[in-house]
DNA sequence: CCAAAAGTGTTCGACTTACACCCATGG
DNA sequence: CCATGGGTGTAAGTCGAACACTTTTGG
C-alpha cells in the first residue's frame, strides 16, 4: 500500500529539557558514550523504537540516559503531556514539541530525522546517568558546542520558553505546586535575562484571570513580611492556555 | 551505526496552503486517487523521498498534485522557504514547518510519520492536477471531514496563521508584491473573521516600523480617492520578523 | 528600632478607540 | 455635485512604568 518509491527514515526525539537554577536558566545535557561526537555534550535522545510514539519515545530516552522518570497515570493534554517525575524532587513536567530537523546533513551516519521536544521543570536533583550517555547535568543557557545540531535545537527551544512565558502561564512549570509571586518572578528574569519591577509584577500576575490562586498558605523564609502561596488556577493547562492580558516582557515595547 | 532496534518510518509531509478570496480565508486540497480514503478530501502531500529534505518533499508534493511550483533560485531563510509560483498568478510562496504528528493511529496502512507546513500566498488560479491527487482547489475555512488526521492539522494551522497574523508581517505573505492598506485589512479582517476600523488600521499599520514602505505607486481602481500602494520593508522576512507593536485582534483585549 | 521583603496607591505618559472631518477620484 | 473610498485630527478611556508608601516579619 505505501509506494516502494519511498523512503523510511530513522527518526530520532531531542529534549530540550529547561529549569531555573540559582536564578539563570539552565539546560539537562548528557556527555555522549558512543560515536558520532564521542564525548561531547548533546540533548538527551534517541531513536524512536517500533510501536512508539514520538512522546513516549521521549520520556523513555529521558529515563534512560537521566534517570528522570514519569509514570504513566499522568494526565494527559492534546499535544501536553504531564507527568510527575519519581526521581528526586518528585517535580510537575510539561512536554511540547517544538519542531523536526532533517533528515539531510545533521548526522553523519546517515538521514536521520529528530523531532525536538521542549520539556519545562522545577528544578531538581538528578539522580543517575545510564543508556547511551554518562554525566548527565545541568548546564547554563547558552550552551556551546554540542553534538549534532543540538545548539541550533537549544536555542530554538529557549527562544520558543522565552516567547510563550509573555501569552501563557507557562513560567508556573518551573515552580512547585505552590509558590509566592516573588519566586514566579525569579522565573520570569531568569528565562528572559531582564529585571523586572516587583510592585508592578505582583498586581500584574495576581490580576491577570485565569493565572493564579491563592491557597490561602504563607511562607515565612528568611527575613521581611511573609509572602502568600499560590498556585496555578486548576484546569489550567500550563502550555496550552492563553493569558489576557499577557506578561510583556520590558524590551518588547520599544516601539 | 545507528542501532538495530531503532525503527525506520515512513515519513509524508502535509501542505496547509491558506490564501485570501473573495473576503474569505479557504485552504487548498486534493481530492484522492488512491486508497485509504479514495475520494475524500485531503491536504496535498505524500512520502518523503530517499535524499530529499523536508521542505524540498513539501514543494515536489504541491508540485506534483496542484501544478503549483517554486524555481529553486528562490532565496531560503533559516525555517522558511520563499519561492514564486511560475504557475498562473506568479504569487510569492512562504512555507514554514508547522508541526510533526504521528506515528501511530493516523494511517490505517500502519505508522507513518507526517510532518504538515504552512504556506501562505496571495490568490492565485489552480493550473491542473496530477500526481496521486484530482480536483485540486480552493475550499473555504472550515472545511470537515477531510483523510486521515487533516482536519486537526488544518486547525492547527489556521490557528498558527491567525496568532501570527498578530505579531508578524505574516498578512503580507497574502498580499501581492504592492497593495494597498485596505486590501492589508481585508487579509486581517478575512482570517480573523473580525471587523477593523479602517482609519485606525490605516495609521497602526502604517506606523508600526519595519512594517509598511510606500512605493511612491497608486491605483485607481473603481470609486474612490486612489490608494498609495505599499511593500513590505526589503530584507524583512514575513514569517520571522516580530512587529511591534503589534497588531492585536479586537477580541484579545477582553480582560 | 532597623533591615528586608510583601503588597497597595497614585501619577504620568503611551496607546487604543471611536468618530468627526478633509481629500481625491468616477460618474 | 455627489457618492465612494482614502487618509488625518482629536478627545476619552485604558493600560503599563515608575515610585512613594504601608505592612509584616527577623535580628
């Protein structure tokens, strides 16, 4: 039924898996076992294996080569999946796919097509490297010199975080389940590289329908005035949902 | 090199080809030769060959199946392919990946990987037909009941074109080389299915910089004080420059 | 009491909107 | 001259930026 005339490739899953560390953003990267690019740093993935799909693929290679687990009772949205990862911090995820490199001149075996996909977490500890990669890490963004294509795959994933923090409640998938304002503000300067004005923050994200709740707790780290826990408003997909208004960033209004 | 276990695909590109008629936004599709879905309405595409990129599968397979086709001197960009059709209206092309869907649970032949892309062009007549394909056409948005999974990668990408249409000087990818700003408006108003104010649209669209550039050129169709004929500013790319500020659709601005 | 962080009120300027008004052409 | 569409001026409302100010904790 499918024409001789064409072609099967080998498809491959990258994940750009993104957290914020130490206020900056940081990337998960693996240091490769084997040839091609022995050695070097690379995107965790892999080859996608026969009656997959292309999200299972990646969350198996993300297992795989980092240990970073999720079961399969997560919930699941249209091109969304969430899972909780049983590893170390026991952290929310949330999946996307960013976009398909190849399948010419990107792998010196061969054509290989690679389907990126763009992971968002708080951050949390890693528990072990195994598969076809060892010491797999946090890493700043940028990161330089990867195997591959993965530095072209890298940026277009910080640029794709980058721009949707402005229309989605995206930055609450790098924060736990409940967070102060202040801490979702650390999100937003980390990701974009820019200050931004505490005062006019909190009124924005605590005035903008469909972000946030109040769960009524409070933390009192450190010292100053206790700040109010929120979370995201239930039902809310992280990835999926639109804001109204949205959260500019500061250099997007010079007109 | 690349392990035994990783399974090869078959791997289709789908084309989502929008353009502007009548006041109205309609897509093109085939109608099928072939089993599965003899008959049915489909997205032009098929298989991806042995040696071809992405996007040179995407312009063979619209090629082929509209008579639509794009010389290969066209000048590329990093994610987006501009070309000019040598078919009836000798309009500009600009075709950008739009996302990857599959493999499994999408052909009843088995999985198969398909990677859809956007084109967005100024109206143009349809030559011919060939290929695995009959009745290429224009349809009017929404069109139902198409093959396989293109009904929800055409949502998907009339949905990516109406975000754009925001943000991006994407609208003139539906104009000619030089329009005016009523017919500019008319794409806006067509793709979002709302009605603009003339006067303000003509002052945003024309003072947003890197936008609009007056070609000195006026038409003097039908009644009316003639219009200055516009361009979209040289070396600006549709599909990759960001406006602002932007042009938003009246419905975002419900708080 | 003081430092530090959370949260509120207020002012200013930029932008959106609605619409009055003028301009330039065809019939 | 008048209908039609192109283009500009302007005033009211809305929103974000900047920042003074109050609140609530720890030392």
């Amino acid at each position: 039924m499918i024409p001789r005339t064409a072609g099967a490739f080998p498809v491959t899953v990258d994940v750009v898996a993104l957290t914020v560390r130490d206020g900056a953003l940081h990337v998960l990267l693996v240091e490769r076992l084997l040839d091609p690019f022995r050695g070097a740093r690379a995107l965790p993935g892999g080859f996608v294996l026969p009656g997959e799909s292309l999200e299972q693929a990646a969350t198996r290679e993300l297992a795989e080569e980092t240990g970073v687990t999720a079961p399969a009772s997560a919930a699941t949205g249209e091109a969304t999946r969430s899972g909780r990862a049983t590893a170390v911090g026991q952290p929310e995820w949330h999946l996307e796919q960013l976009r398909t490199y190849g399948p010419q001149d990107r792998d010196p075996r061969g054509p290989v097509l690679s389907v990126a996909y763009l992971l968002l977490a708080p951050a949390f500890g890693l528990p072990e490297a195994g598969g076809d990669a060892a010491a797999a890490g946090w890493f700043p963004v940028p990161a330089r010199d990867l195997a591959f294509d993965h530095d072209r795959i890298l940026a277009d994933g910080v640029e794709r975080a980058r721009a949707k923090l402005e229309y989605s409640p995206l930055a609450t998938a790098f924060c736990h389940e409940e967070f102060t304002v202040a801490e979702l503000r650390h999100v937003y300067e980390a990701v974009w590289g820019t200050h931004l004005d505490a005062r006019n923050f909190h009124r924005k994200a605590t005035g903008t329908p469909g972000f946030l709740e109040p769960t009524g707790h409070v933390t009192t780290d450190g010292p100053g005035r206790p700040a109010e826990l929120y979370r995201l408003v239930p039902g809310v997909s992280p990835t999926a949902a639109v804001l109204h208004p949205p959260i500019l960033r500061p250099a997007e209004r010079s007109a």
